[in-house]
C-alpha cells in the first residue's frame, strides 16, 4: 500500500486557529487513505518561556450503520469471515451518540448518518462532536508537542509531516 500524501482542504476551527486553537482538514491524494483532522491546540509556556501546541490528529473512517449500530465498513464481511458477531467491530463511541446529541443539540439519526455520509465535512464535523464530547485523547492519546518554530514551519510554509 502506498504511503499518504496529504494535502490541506480547508479550516474548520478558529479564524486564528494558531492564536485560538484549529481543526484543519486534510485530504489523501492518492485516495487510499480517509480524510484526517488535525486538531491544534496553543496548550502552554514551556520552562524557557515560549509556547507549545498540542496537535491530534484523527482518521474520519467512514463507518456502517447496522442495526443502530455503528461499525467498520468491512464489519459484515469479517463477521462472515471469522464468525463472529458485527458487534465485535462496534465502534467505541457508538452506545454514546444519543448523549453527544443531546450535548451538541442534534438530531441522533442526522448524527448517526454523519459518520456514514460520503462527504468528508459530514462526517468531520461528527467526529469533532464526539471527540469534543468524550475528550480528544480518545481519538489520539499520544498528541504531538510542537514549539513556536515546529508550529510556524508545519502551517505557513506549507509543511506537513
């Protein structure tokens, strides 16, 4: 399988997202790959006095509704293969979605469709509900710290790793 090749589609956060905090969408450009978000975060001064961001970044995995369940797209097809139930690729959050509605006050079955929708927006704008509902670190438990510098060359010339 190919290695990604990322490219910037648009912000969804801040007007100022390195003053105020951003969520940048990218896109693969060889298609193999689902769209990404990419949250950063300005989080604190550092001991010599500087800032440092948080950057997390999580995979908008467009998933499968069974039954009120969401699962993995390929969910039906390993339960056959293995003989296991589709529970066994429920996603974590699925039991969830009617109190991530109620927090962000939508609808559950437009939330439920959202991480099933083609359109990588749709299903960012889900991911983000859950993720600011249960907390970030559930989608990348191992954020990337970045100086003034890091932070500087990774969004305004252009860079990403």
């Amino acid at each position: 399988m190919s290695q990604p090749k990322w490219t910037f589609v648009t912000n969804l956060g801040d007007e100022n997202p390195l003053e105020y905090g951003g969520l940048f969408l990218y896109r693969d450009e060889t298609g193999v790959y689902p769209e990404e978000i990419e949250r950063v975060e300005p989080w604190t001064d550092d001991d010599e006095g500087g800032l440092r961001w948080e950057v997390q970044r999580t995979v908008l995995e467009r998933l499968l509704d069974v039954d009120g369940m969401l699962v993995s797209l390929g969910a039906p097809e390993y339960a056959a293969e293995q003989r296991r139930p589709v529970s066994a690729w429920k996603e974590w959050f699925s039991d969830s979605l009617g109190e991530v509605a109620k927090t962000t006050g939508r609808d559950l079955a437009e939330l439920r469709e959202a991480f099933c929708s083609t359109n990588a927006f749709t299903r960012a704008y889900a991911y983000i509900d859950v993720a600011n509902h249960h907390g970030w670190d559930n989608f990348d438990s191992e954020p990337r710290e970045l100086t003034h510098v890091q932070i500087s060359k990774r969004y305004t010339d252009g860079e990403l790793e």
